[in-house]
C-alpha cells in the first residue's frame, strides 16, 4: 500500500493545500492529512473547525482521511 501523510496546522486551508491533496490522489492508495496541534501557539481556528473543513473538502474523495497529531 502506499500510503502519504500531509502534516500542518491548516490554520486556515488555503486552495493551495486542496491541490496539493487533490494532485496526490493519483500516486497513492491512501492520504491521510493530519491537523497538529501546537500548545505554544494561539489558532486562529478551532480544531474541530479546520476538521470540520478539511472533511467537507475532501468529502468526495474516499481515499483521503483526516486526522489530528
């Protein structure tokens, strides 16, 4: 399986992470872009937020999951 993870804030999405996720879908079986959390920092976003936006932008592609670390 190849398998990609795409770590970062996304604090917010912008149309560049959703191409970069989009153009990947090709070269693996599986993407899991994962939401980090950083204590040190104050978001912008919730977290529940930026998931709440990642799974509606990849809602139509059923190899890409999100996660948080």
């Amino acid at each position: 399986m190849r398998l990609a993870v795409f770590p970062g804030s996304f604090d917010p999405i912008t149309n560049g992470h959703i191409d970069l996720v989009e153009r990947a879908v090709p070269l693996f079986d599986k993407i899991i872009v994962s939401v980090g959390i950083n204590n040190q920092k104050t978001a912008l976003f919730s977290l529940e937020q930026r998931m709440a936006w990642l799974k509606k932008s990849f809602e139509n592609f059923p190899t890409i999951s999100i996660d948080t670390f």
